[in-house]
C-alpha cells in the first residue's frame, strides 16, 4: 500500500491484519475516561471523543477497558459495559462513526478484580489469592485510600468469568459490530493478576510457573474465539508494569517471556499488545531486547502493536525496526487527537499535560474541542 500522508516513514504504510485494512501503522491505545451513565451505557460525548481519533488520521482505536459481566468485573464508577444488548446497542453509534472516517475500532475486554474500586454489583473484590494489591486507590477515578483484601476467586466464577468475556466479545462483534477484540490481560487487573507470582499464589491449575499463570488468559483467549468466530481479529494486551505497581518486572526475564510469547503464538490469538513505560528500552536490566524485540524474536507470526511513550516518530520508527506492526499512542494522541496529520505535515504537536486528566479522568469539554 502506498503512504496516503505523503510522507516518507513506515508508521505512515498500510498494514493488514485478519483480512482488515489500515491506512497506516498509527493506532490510539485504550485510556480509561469513565464517562459512560451509571448504568454502564456509553455516552454520546465518548462518541464525539472516539470520532475525532479517527478523523485525525489514526487508523485503529482501541478501546478504554469495558467491563463484562453484572458481578465482579466493572472496576471504575462510570465505566462502560458490554454486558447486554441495551449497552451494546449503545456502543454501535460509536463504532458507526469511526467507520464514517475511514477508521477501524476495537473492544478491549477487562475485568478488574482485586483493583475494583468502583463496582456497584459487589461490595466485595475477587483475586486469584487473598492478597491486598500494593498501592492504592486511583483517585483521579474515584478512588480513596487502599485497595480492599480481595477474596480468593472460586473455580466456578472463574468459569464464570471467562463466559462473561465470551459473551461481551460476541456482543461487541455481532450487536456492536466492532472490527475485532483486545483483551486486557495487563496492567494489573484480574488477568494480570493471575499472571503475576505476587498476587497468584494458588496450588491450583490457575497457578504455578510464569506459563501456568497465563492460563487464564489463553482459556479466555479460547473462549472469545469459540464466539467470535475465525474471522475476527483476537489478541491481548500484556504489560509489566501495573497501574498500582509501575516498575514490576517478570522475575522470569528473557526466559520466562520468551515461553510466554512462545504460549501466544500457539494461541488462538492474532495480535499482541504489549506496552511498557518506554517501549525502545531493554525489557530487563542488564538485557539488550525490548519487550517487542522478544516478541517478535518468539512469536514471529503475530501482528504486533506496541505502546510506550512513542509519540515521537524517531522513537516510533525505531520500535517498528524492533519488529512492531502498529504503534499505540496514549498520552500523546489525547492532546493530539490528529497526531497523525500533524506529524505528516511536520507541525509542532501539543505537550501533554497531567492536569489536563484532573481532577478526575473523564472526558473535558477542552479535549472535544481540539
């Protein structure tokens, strides 16, 4: 595909993914703005909010985390569901109005465990151990003080949370009609927790070596696809680095991934998203490989999409050399919903602001109006 902006970079060539076209490599990653009704229906300003991504030259955007079942899975107050037909419904003038800018739009699925602080069905939290995640409360989501001791998540709600994913994915798909799914295994909600040695301390099938505690996802990963179908895109999002617990590494290093994405690749999934603060960087102290480079190193044959600080294109085409597909941008494509065409035309791009998200992270009449 030639490059539609006119410039002479990679982020700016088509790619393919599952039989969907993309204008360029530039896509927006999901952000938390809890700005849905109470009842968990998305609102007509996220329409607004997710239209002007498109419109501003990035061909795929993914999702803010939508919770997937009326039990343990919402995590913020104001977070969107994908839970019924009625909330589906709500999500279709969204997807609708991308499509109307020549974007595509993907779901991410969460559910957030033990770092639920805002659900309204439960008065309690779940984990895969009776462990208090580290940090606290994010107060720019309604958040106060630390987190609750969560109890430790029975064999039947796992099961029955692993449904909750498989329904809001065949919603998301078939009444919403997004382009694919993302589920969030990452950033230190339930999936994650699981997959991480400090939280997951079960003796169980659900337990065990760094492969073993990804099982959850790749049953997840199993499930959506039974519903979704073989022919749209599916893939998770992986980190190291929590929302509660920034500089947590894999104590398996370079190993314990490499057998991750190795168990990816044989996975049903088509993508992986992986982020980091600073996705050009050694995944490991004393390592020369990113977290990309070791994916792509380990499961050549996924699509990948890589997020981390890359707002700058030197930054971006360096991580694309690595071996990423797709580039994600946060921070930057908030202040730059049209990052893509100011890039293209060489203009100076906003400067990211934190109190732009104060004093809680819902969408701003500012951001709309950029």
């Amino acid at each position: 595909m030639n490059a539609p902006f006119g410039i002479a970079s990679p982020a700016f060539t088509g790619t393919r993914l599952k039989g969907l076209d993309f204008a360029n490599r530039l896509s927006v990653a999901p952000m938390t703005r809890i700005s849905a009704t109470a009842a968990g229906a998305p609102s007509e300003r996220m329409q607004h909010y997710y239209q002007r991504f498109a419109r501003g030259g990035f061909s795929l955007i993914t999702t803010e985390g939508i919770y997937t079942d009326k039990a343990y899975s919402q995590t913020y107050k104001d977070q969107p569901g994908l839970t019924d037909r009625e909330q589906a419904l709500a999500w279709r003038p969204i997807v609708e109005a991308v499509h109307a800018e020549g974007g595509r739009i993907f779901a991410q699925l969460m559910h957030g465990g033990a770092l639920a602080q805002g659900n309204p069905h439960r008065p309690e939290t779940v984990g895969p151990s009776a462990v208090r995640p580290k940090g606290s409360q994010l107060t720019g989501y309604h958040g106060d003080g630390p987190y609750a001791l969560p109890r430790e998540i029975s064999d039947a709600e796992i099961a029955e949370a692993i449904e909750g994913f498989a329904c809001a994915a065949r919603l998301a798909i078939e009444v919403a009609s997004f382009d694919g799914i993302e589920i969030h295994g990452a950033n230190g909600y339930l999936l994650d927790q699981f997959f991480t040695d400090f939280s997951n301390r079960r003796a169980d099938r659900w337990g065990g070596d760094i492969v073993e505690r990804l099982g959850l996802s790749l049953e997840v990963l199993k499930a959506v696809r039974v519903a979704i179908g073989l022919d749209v895109p599916l893939g998770l999002r992986l980190s190291q680095g929590k929302v509660n617990d920034f500089r947590h590494k894999w104590a398996e290093r370079e190993q314990g991934a490499a057998r991750v994405f190795e168990a990816l690749a044989e996975s049903p999934a088509d993508f992986v998203h992986v982020t980091e603060f600073e996705a050009w960087k050694p995944a490991f102290e004393g390592g020369d490989a990113s977290l990309v480079s070791l994916a792509r190193r380990h499961a050549p044959r996924l699509f990948i999409i890589a997020n981390g600080s890359l707002h700058d294109l030197d930054r971006a085409e360096e991580v694309m050399e690595a071996g990423a597909d797709m580039i994600a941008l946060g921070r930057g494509a908030l202040v730059n919903p049209d990052w893509p065409q100011l890039t293209a035309k060489r203009t100076a791009l906003r400067p990211f602001d934190l109190p732009f998200l104060a004093p809680i992270s819902d969408i701003k009449d500012s951001e709309l109006a950029l």
